[in-house]
C-alpha cells in the first residue's frame, strides 16, 4: 500500500508549501465552478461562461500593467462584462450568443492591447502565457483569503438564489408567473458565473476555466438526475479532478522532454474530457439496458 | 504605408476578410457563434505543436481545426451542443498549453498567433491562403441555397431532400478551413470578432440574403484595411483594431436599424 502511495505521491508532495497552496486555491475555485456551473450548463450559458473567461484577459493583462494581484481583474471585467452582456439583450437565445460574441470579441482586443503593453514598457515577458494558461504552483499565499471571499460570495448568490434560479431556468415563464424576477435572477446568475471563472483563472488559466465550469457540471448532471444531488456531486468531481491535476503536475516533474513539469492546467482539462466522455458513454449504456 | 514589405500584409490581410464576411454571414445565420470562435482557438494548439515539431503552421492549424469541428459534429449529437463544444474547444486548449510548455519560443511568437501578425505574412505564404481561400468561397457559394434554406428552416430544407446533417458537417469543414487560413493573420482569439461583427452588421442592414452576403464582406474588407493602417501608425497590434472594429460594425447596425424602425414601431428590446 506504502509503495503505491510512493508512486502516486511523489517524494516531498506533503511538504512542499506551493502544492499546499495550489491544493487550497484550486480546491476553492473548482468547488466553486462546480456549483455554479451547474446552473451555466442548465441554463444553456456555456457560452457565456467562456466569453466571461477570455474576457478576464483583459483584467488580467491591466493589473499586469499596475502590477496588483490578476484575481482583482479577473473578477471586476468578469463583472463588469456580466453587466454589458446583460444590458446589450442577453435574454434572447437567438441574439444572446451573438451579443456574447461581440463583447469578448471588443474584451479581447483591449487584452491584445494591454498585454503588448505589459510585454514592452514593463519586463514582465511571461504575462501572456501567465494570464492564459494558468500557472498554480507560482500563486503566493496571500492570495487565499481573496479566494475565500469571492468563492464565498459566489455560493452565497447561488444559495440565496437557489430556487428562483431554478424555476427560471427550466422556464422563464413560468417563473415570472410565480412572481420571479427573471431579469434580475439572471443578472445575478451571470454575476456568480464571473466570480467563479475568476477564481478559476487563477488556477487553470483564463482560457481554461471553461472546463472547470462547465466540465464537472455536464458530467454531474449525466449521472444523477435531481438538480440539488447534481449541484453536490458536480463540486465533488471538480476537486477531486483538480486535486488528481495537481498530484500528477507534481509527479510530472522530470518527465521529458523539458524536466521541469507538465502543465497542471493541460492535467485537469484532460481529466475532466475524459470524465465527459465517459459519462456520456455509461449514459448510453444506461439507457440501452434501461 | 504601402512600402514594398507591407504589400503582403495588404493582400493577406483582404484575403482573410473576404473569406471571413462570406463564412462569417452562414455563422451568425445559423446562431453557430460559439462553434465559430471555439474552432480558431482550438486550432492555436495545432500551431503551437506544429511550431514544437518544425511542420509547417497552416498544416497543424488545418489539422486540429478539422479535428475540432468533426469532435463538435460528434459530441454534439449526444450533448447539449453549447457544453460540447466547450469541452472540445478547452481539451484542445489544454493540450495546446502542453505544447507551449515543451517549447522554448519567445512568448511574442506566442502572443501574435493568439493576436494576429499581419506584418509577418512572407510572399510564400500567400499563394496557399489565396488558393485555400478560393476554395472556401467557391463551397459556399455552390451550396448557399442549401446552406440558406438549411439554415433557415431546417424541417422544410429536410423535406426538399437536403440533409440537415450533412449540411451542417458541411458548415463546420467550411469554418475548419476558414479558420486556418485566417488563424495566422487576425490571430486565433479574434478571427472571430471579423467572422462575426461585419455578418451581424450587414444582416440588421439589408433583408435580401445575397446582399446581406455582399455587405458583409464590404464590411469585413473595410474593418481589416483600417485596423492595418491603425496598426501601422500607432504600432499597437493589429489584434485591437479588429477586435474593436467588429464590435463598432455590430454597434453601427443595430443603431442604423433601431433608427430606421418609425418610433411608433418601436418596441423595447427589439
């Protein structure tokens, strides 16, 4: 048992205070992810959710540039971008991938802006690769009570939230009939969806945080079939993916060919493929026996 | 502005905006805005391994922007189509950013395929874009009836005998190829907003489909000389004009056609 133990955990996993810090951070975010992104992937927001992702970029790029911590702008475009999308008819299912589209289109060509910014008048070379593709075992430790808050603060909106989000997205109409505001429930909706994805954007990247949004939630909600045990069993699969990420990114260190560890962001987007994939395929099985 | 070394970017950069209004039109037209920037973003991977293995980059582009289409047409028969193409789209992402790490390229490399280089474009490297690019429009222009009528009403286009299936295989070869061609120009995070802003301009503009067609390319062509001349000046990437072009085109639209309903038609929202 000790020796399987030795190869899944490599020498001085426990000890090393990045990979706690990495535990910690990205445990949060995916828990966080997982519970929102159950109400993107019921609502029909993926979309959304990654256009709020990319658009992080952007915030992350500007903090870049004043040089405070990336989570800070990740979260105020997030919810910035939340509300113009909003504004600019994001009811509509016809028109809102469209008017999606063309808020992370402008987002992102300020992000271009911001990071050519950052890459010559400052010497911060790495900002690109940074913002976009994550880097979890860099984040400092006085980034965690940030986590905390905005990951707090998100599952509040949804917790507080829970039924009306609900009703309104199995049937706006009927929600409004039942005196929902359906408008204003959707604003929030968006809200949390941009917090989490900027806690996501820490761990695995801007682009990336898609995954952990949507990923675990599409799984989750193939396998059970009540909202309440998805919401539960979509944050259980989204750490426990992270965390498996995190062990195998240590362990990567000095596989070839660079020596110096394979992505933790390219760990948790392959398991988390691998997950959807197979839940689709029992699905089917499910159902053919069924 | 016109010296010599820029006559590539000039050419290149029209190329791109053609095709870009012509796939662009049947990608706001059938709602596939989500599909049409999770393929270009996709496909960054495919340049970044192409780049680790010393292949050409339009080869790899092609590659997994095929790749990432056919995975979309698959996986969406059995999910919802907007978490399939998520999952495609940050699968490839995340083995792009394995790709990344393995090399030792300047991030600015890096930087340009995600924001678009125009200036890099080398004279060899315009006759594939424009052959390419011949081909992508020649397609859609063969099959814009059946595209159209696929697009717009799917039940009656199945009763005429055209296979909404294969269409929209069609459709999403057609963006696959689009994309590579226009990935290394424009860069993979803002094709998009060329494929999208003009298109969505030019439908709220003109009602007649062909002509909806003819102006989004106007547009598209006009955007790109622009951003081109933009960048040149400011010597900001080009990324930034683009993206912010697309968005003014959608803006200009809307505004044109919200201004030409009488104010006793208007209704709030619409």
């Amino acid at each position: 048992m000790s020796s399987v133990l030795r190869v899944l955990f490599a020498p001085g996993f426990f000890a090393s205070s990045p990979v706690h810090v990495a535990l910690a951070v990205g445990g949060i975010a995916a828990l966080v992810s997982g519970v929102v992104g159950t109400f993107t992937v019921l609502r029909g927001q993926s979309y959304s959710g990654h256009a709020l992702a990319d658009l992080s970029v952007t915030g992350g790029s500007a903090t870049f540039l004043a040089s405070v911590s990336p989570l800070w702008g990740f979260a105020g475009t997030g919810v910035i971008a939340a509300g113009i999308m909003d504004m600019i008819g994001i009811r509509r299912p016809r028109g809102r991938d469209l008017a999606t589209g063309i808020v992370r289109g402008a987002g992102l060509g300020l992000a271009a802006l911001f990071l050519y910014w950052d890459a010559t008048s400052t010497s911060t070379t790495g900002a690109t690769v940074t913002i976009l593709f994550g880097s979890m075992f860099t984040i400092s430790n006085s980034v965690v009570p940030l986590v905390v808050a905005f990951g707090v603060s998100a599952l509040a909106i949804i917790a507080i939230l829970y039924r009306p989000l609900l009703l309104s997205s199995v049937s706006a109409d009927v929600a409004a009939a039942r005196g929902v505001r359906v408008r204003l429930t959707g604003l929030a909706c968006l809200l949390a969806i941009a917090l989490a994805v900027s806690l996501a954007a820490v761990t695995v990247g801007a682009i990336l945080s898609t995954a952990l949004l949507v990923g675990p939630a599409a799984i989750a909600l193939r396998l059970t079939s009540t909202p309440g045990r998805a919401t539960v069993a979509a944050a259980l699969i989204a750490v426990a993916m992270t965390w498996l990420g995190v062990v195998l990114a240590y362990d990567s260190f000095g596989w070839p060919p660079s020596h110096d560890g394979w992505p933790v962001s390219f760990f948790i987007v392959t398991l988390i493929f691998l997950g959807f994939v197979a839940a689709q395929l029992t699905g089917r099985v499910r159902r053919v026996r069924g | 502005m016109f010296a010599p070394f820029m006559v590539n970017a000039w050419v290149a950069a029209s190329i791109v905006a053609v095709i870009a209004g012509v796939v662009g039109f049947f990608v706001v037209l059938r709602g596939a805005a989500f599909v049409a920037d999770a393929v270009p973003q996709g496909a960054f991977a495919g340049a970044a391994g192409a780049s680790l293995l010393g292949i050409n980059t339009l080869a790899g582009l092609g590659l997994f922007a095929l790749a990432g289409s056919l995975g979309i047409g698959w996986l969406s028969k059995r999910a919802r189509r907007d978490v399939a193409t998520a999952l495609t789209l940050v699968v490839m992402l995340g083995v792009g950013a394995l790709f990344l790490s393995f090399t030792v390229e300047y991030s600015a490399e890096i930087f340009s395929l995600l924001f678009g280089q125009v200036l890099g474009v080398s004279t060899t490297e315009i006759l594939p874009i424009a052959i390419l690019g011949a081909v992508c429009v020649l397609a859609v222009l063969l099959l814009f009836r059946p595209l159209l009528m696929s697009s717009l009403a799917p039940d009656s286009s199945a009763a005429a005998g055209i296979s909404t299936g294969r269409m929209e295989l069609i459709f999403l070869v057609i963006v696959a190829l689009a994309t590579s061609l226009t990935l290394p120009v424009v860069g993979a995070l803002l094709i998009f907003s060329l494929m999208i802003g003009p298109p969505a301009a030019a439908r709220s503009l003109v009602s007649s489909p062909l002509a909806a067609m003819g102006l989004s390319v106007v547009l598209a062509v006009l955007t790109v000389w622009v951003a081109i001349a933009a960048s040149f000046e400011t010597n900001w990437p080009i990324g930034f004009f683009v993206g912010t072009g697309g968005a003014v085109c959608y803006a200009a639209g809307r505004l044109v056609a919200w201004l030409r309903t009488s104010p006793g038609r208007r209704v709030s929202g619409s």
